[in-house]
C-alpha cells in the first residue's frame, strides 16, 4: 500500500510538472509573440524617423552645397574686383604719366618751334644781306 501511495504522489507530481512545464511554455509563446508584436510596432514607428532622418541629410547636403557654390562664388567675384581693381591702377598710372609728360612735350615743341624760328629768320636775314 505504501508503494501504491508513493507511486500515485510520483504519478501526480509527474502531471503537475508536466501542467506546471505547459504553463511556462505557453508563458513563454505569449512573451515571444508580445516581444514580436513590439518588434512589428517599434519597426513601424522607426520606419518614418528613419526616413525623416535620411531627408534631413539629404537637405543639410544639399545646403552644404549650396554654401560650397555661393563661396566659390564669391572667390570668384573677389578674383575679377581684384583684376578690375589693378586696371584701374594701370590706367591711373597711364593717365598720370601722360597728364605728366604733356607740359614736357609742349615745352619741347615750343623750344623746337622757337629754335625753328630762330633758324627761320636767320636764313631769311642772310639770304637779305
């Protein structure tokens, strides 16, 4: 009788072990498809971060860019104030020299002139003597 008694308790604990390993399995199904509804969720809410994200750099890029042209822009337009601004020196030098050396040359064809003259008058005054 006592080996009847331990063999049911056996026979019980067996069941109740099984139970308790179904209970933990069927826990364990329900964690799985909780964890993977989540997953399904969290990818659906990281989806359009993501995206928004991507739009964002493709923007600041596109901005970078843009600086990166207006820069190279304005060097350039640096470069030709820069080529204008030594013509306009060249061309005041120019005038400056020119401006300088009209009172040289007309004092050089008045005293050209004058000796022109002079010579002039002296070969009229031989040729009368």
């Amino acid at each position: 009788m006592l080996t009847q008694i331990l063999s049911t308790t056996l026979i019980l604990a067996c069941i109740a072990g099984v139970a308790v390993l179904i209970w933990v399995l069927l826990g364990f199904r329900r964690l799985v498809d909780d964890t993977g509804v989540f997953i399904k969720n969290l990818d659906d809410r990281v989806k359009p971060l993501l995206d928004e994200a991507n739009t964002a750099v493709k923007n600041i890029n596109r901005i970078s860019d843009d600086v990166g042209t207006v820069t190279s822009s304005a060097r350039d337009l640096s470069d030709a104030v820069s080529v204008i601004v030594k013509n306009v020196v060249a061309v005041s030098n120019l005038v400056e020299d020119v401006k300088s050396a009209i009172p040289l040359r007309v004092a050089g064809v008045r005293a050209g002139a004058k000796a022109a003259l002079a010579v002039l008058i002296s070969q009229i005054r031989d040729r009368r003597q």
